[in-house]
C-alpha cells in the first residue's frame, strides 16, 4: 500500500500547476512551435498588407434592383444576400421614404422596392457570419443621415462601421479586419453626422457612367476632387431607352474589356480603382479582374 501512494504522489506531482484543459503555449513531447491561423481578408492573406484605398472590390451597381426578387428593368441578375456570397464587396444603394417607411429602390418604388431594414439585416448578417470580409458602400441618398443612423442602429451595424477621419492615412485591410470596423458607409448628397456616414465625393472621385455601348465608356472625372484617394469606376451600358440589358453586360465586364479600361484610368487619372462597378455582375470575368488587379491572380 506504501508503495502504491509513492508513486501516486510522484505521478501527480508532475501535474502540479496544470489545471484545466492545456492552451496553445503548452509543450506537449517534442511538438513545441505551435502557431496561429494566419489572418485572411477578403479571402486572401496578402489583401491584409494593402491599405484600404489600395485595395480593390468588386462592385454592384443598383445592387438591389434584381431579376430573382421580380424588380422591373433590373440591374443585377439576384439579390443582396447572394451577391454577398458570391463575392461582392461594394454596393451601390439607394434609398427612399415610401409609403410612410425607409426602402431600398431605383427610381420609383413600384418597379421594386425592399425595406431598408431588411437590406442592413442581410449585411449585418453576412458580416458577423465572416469576419474577415470589408465591404464597401456608397448611398444615393434620399433620406437624412439621422434616418439612415437609426437604420443602422436597428439592424446592429454601428459597431461595424469605419470612420476615416480628413487628412488621416488610410489604414491597412488586416487593421480594420482585427479591429472589426469592416464597413465604410458614404452617401452621394449628405454627409456626417454622425462621424462614420462620409460624404462620398470627400472620400472618393468617379467617372461618368451613361453610356450607349462598352466602346464608349471612358475616364473623364465626374464627381470628387482629382486627389481623392478612393476611385469608384462606373462600368456599365445604359441599354436602349436606359434599360440594362444582360448581353451589354457579357461584353463590357469580359476580362479584356474590363482590363483595359483600368488601365486608361491609370494611365489618365493616375489612380486605380477601389470600387469596380457594373451591371449584370454574374456574367463576364469580374471577380477575375479583380483577383488580377490585387495580386492574387496572375493575368
């Protein structure tokens, strides 16, 4: 029996100190370099080093107004939540109080409409279900900013929110992934406050988007001074009587249409863009280009 506590007492005494489960920093036999995930953003390790006005997101214009949720003259072939899961980063929005309540719609709201609420509901969503993902919005804004804030606020999105103070330098991806503030919210006519609903044409400039056919589109400034840093690319055809047609879309979002219009805005406005607008996102090699304009794809 003396014998048997022994080495009972010389066994336990090698677990003096350790209680509970083992973390990470315990040695177990010889496997001592235990390390951690690396961070990803936006699907890729490398986007984490790029400062977010370096970075470049595939973008959706009217992004509501789709064919799957029966909208009349659609600019997207299917909604919000898809085009999140699918890829898309920036959203171009509009807003609108209808019918006593705050909608989502293009032009008038009969053609198609989702509430407001709804709309940050599926964001909100799909941010607190990945984590690592920046998402990039710009509101054509009809509504005030206390009514979008308050928008906000009911779907729990205001912890997610970026502000970028005037003059500051734009921080790295990985920084604003680690530190949770993923979303930059702008809108074309209004601004601040609050602090984090920018004025879009303070941060960003753009090119003019009405165009007949791809072979027109081109890179005159449109709105926002020539040294902001943020580069909203409108990339789309317009259609008969201003209409979205799907096969305009194949031709002006292929790689070799896409690409080389990048490279004329390089070329003429010495920027290149943060967001990468089109129409009808689902057909042509977007996501391509875009892979390609980051460094994670050759071309």
């Amino acid at each position: 029996m003396a014998g048997i506590l022994v080495c009972s007492l010389l066994l336990c005494f090698g677990c003096a100190g350790q209680s509970g489960p083992m973390d990470d920093d315990d040695v177990v036999g010889d496997d001592d370099d235990t390390t951690s995930a690396p961070l990803i953003c936006n699907g890729h390790a490398a986007l984490c080093d790029l400062r977010f006005d370096e970075l470049v997101l595939p973008a959706t214009h009217n992004s509501m107004s789709n064919t799957e949720d029966g909208w009349i003259a659609p600019n997207q072939q299917v909604g919000l939540a898809r085009q999140l899961e699918d890829g898309i980063r920036g959203m171009l929005l509009d807003t609108k109080e209808w019918n006593g309540d705050l909608y989502l719609c293009h032009g008038a709201c009969e053609l198609g409409s989702i509430l407001l609420d709804d709309a940050l509901t599926i964001l909100r969503d799909f941010m607190e279900e990945h984590p690592g993902e920046v998402v990039t919005l710009i509101f054509q804004d009809a509504i005030t900013p206390g009514q979008t804030a308050e928008a906000f606020e009911r779907a729990g999105l205001t912890s997610l929110v970026y502000t970028h103070a005037d003059g500051a330098p734009w921080p790295r991806v990985g920084e604003l992934v680690e530190e949770g503030t993923r979303l930059l919210v702008t809108a074309e006519a209004q601004g601040p406050p609050p602090p984090w609903y920018h004025h879009a044409w303070s941060l960003f400039q753009d090119t003019h988007y009405a165009f007949p056919d791809a072979a027109s589109i081109h890179c005159d400034p449109n709105r926002g001074d020539a040294d902001n840093a943020l580069f909203l690319m409108n990339h789309w055809v317009d259609g008969f009587l201003g209409i979205p047609v799907e096969d305009d879309a194949a031709e002006a979002n292929s790689a070799s249409v896409l690409l080389a219009q990048v490279e004329r805005c390089e070329e003429e406005r010495g920027v290149r863009p943060h967001l990468l607008a089109v129409d009808f996102y689902a057909v042509g090699d977007l996501f391509e280009v875009v892979d390609i304009l980051n460094g994670v794809a050759d071309k």
